[in-house]
C-alpha cells in the first residue's frame, strides 16, 4: 500500500465526525456554499501579516482594509510578538510520523528567551481554545518532531503555542511536555489507524450537526 499523507483538515474532521469525513472524502459528496465574509476578512490580515513578517512594504495594502480589519491590525502590531525573534511565518511541513505522512501549515514561529512560539492569529468575532484542541495537538506534536530531527531543541518544554486573538486583543498561551506529546502522538495515530479500518463511519447526532454542511445528505439525520 503506498505511503499515505494525513492534512489536519482531513484528521480534524474525523476526530469531529467519522461520517462527515466518510461524506466528505470517500463519498466525495461536494456541497457548495456561500462566501463568507468573515473568513476574507482573515484571509486578507493573514496575508498582510505574512507579508510584514517577512519584511516586505506592505503600506498600499493597508490603504484597502475596512475599518474592523484595521483595529485588527493595529492589535497585530501592538502584541507581544514584537519582542520576539522572528523564524518563519506561512511556514508549510512534511514530516514522517511512523510509516504516515503528515503535511500542514502553521501562521508563524517565533523564538523567544531560548524557547520557540508557534502563533495561530485569529481574526473571527468569537474564539476558544476548546474548539481548536485537535489543531493544538497536530502543530504542537509536528512542529516539536522537526525541531527536535534538526536538533533545534531537545525537549517539548521548549515549544509552546500562542492563539493570539486579534479581535479581542487577547492571547491564549498553550503549554507542551511529554505527557501532551505521549498524548497527542497517540490520539492522532489512533484517528489514522481508524481511518485505514474504515470499518465504521457511524456518529451520533450533536450539537454541531445543525452547522453541518453534510446536513442534507448525512445518512444519520
Ligand atoms: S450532520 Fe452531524 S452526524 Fe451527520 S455528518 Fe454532519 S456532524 Fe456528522
């Protein structure tokens, strides 16, 4: 069987729900939807971000954003991430994980006092870390697999994960070490060993389900 690459889109939408993943990647159900304005919006500072990062002039740029996206901006510049070392930002890995292939992208990583930052900017009116815990758990594990291969640091300790919230000014600062890591490693080859199964799709009906873009064609509902 030929090596397989795992997204953290394709794993977070198992770990949601194992028919949403059936629907959307072996049933290839497409659904269209309509733009949304509030992921643009995202887009837009995401890249300006990038941009500024990387030390290009991003000055016309500014010029075009709406009211909402330059306070968004401005709590950009004013964070805390101006004391720190920057490394990379838009930074996209591959990185082997047993015998699978894992690929994602995280915003940025910074260093700071001798210990690496990884930054997830969020830009949506309403954010908590408890919806975002698979997201947690990939980049944190991903990120901790390549600095330690290229032994730019040793232990999980050194790595942290910083949900910098934009629009509320705020920062959300996830801690790493080796129970996460023994934790996390584990909760994200169990979702593929599942997936590989692919004995059992089934979910039960929650909450999340009336947000569900698979709501109309879901076999459970
Ligand atoms: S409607 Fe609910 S059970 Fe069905 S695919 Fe969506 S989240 Fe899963």
């Amino acid at each position: 069987m030929p090596t397989q690459t795992y997204t953290l889109s394709k794993l977070q939408m198992y770990d949601e729900c194992p028919q949403k993943y059936k629907l959307c990647y072996i049933d290839k159900v497409h659904i269209i939807e309509p733009p949304n304005n509030s992921s643009q919006k995202g887009n837009n500072l995401h890249n300006i971000i990038n941009y500024s990062l990387k030390g290009m002039d991003v000055t016309k740029l500014l010029g075009a954003l709406t009211a909402q996206e330059k306070l968004l901006w401005h709590n950009f510049k004013t964070s805390d991430i101006k004391n720190y070392k920057y490394v990379a930002s838009e930074y996209s890995f591959n990185l082997k994980l047993d015998e699978y292939w894992l690929t994602g992208r995280i915003d940025a990583l910074f260093e700071y006092d001798g210990n690496f930052i990884i930054i997830d900017w969020k830009t949506g009116e309403y954010f908590s870390p408890e919806n975002v815990k698979f997201q947690t758990s990939f980049y944190l594990l991903c990120i901790y697999e390549i600095l330690k291969a290229k032994n730019i640091i040793k232990t999980p300790e050194e790595l942290s994960l910083h949900y910098v919230d934009l629009a509320s000014n705020s920062v959300v600062k996830i801690k790493f070490d080796d129970f996460s890591y023994t934790q996390y490693k584990n909760q994200i080859l169990t979702i593929i060993n599942k997936i590989n199964e692919g004995k059992s799709f089934f979910c039960n009906k929650t909450a999340k389900c009336k947000n569900c873009r698979y709501y109309r064609a879901c076999p459970y509902l």
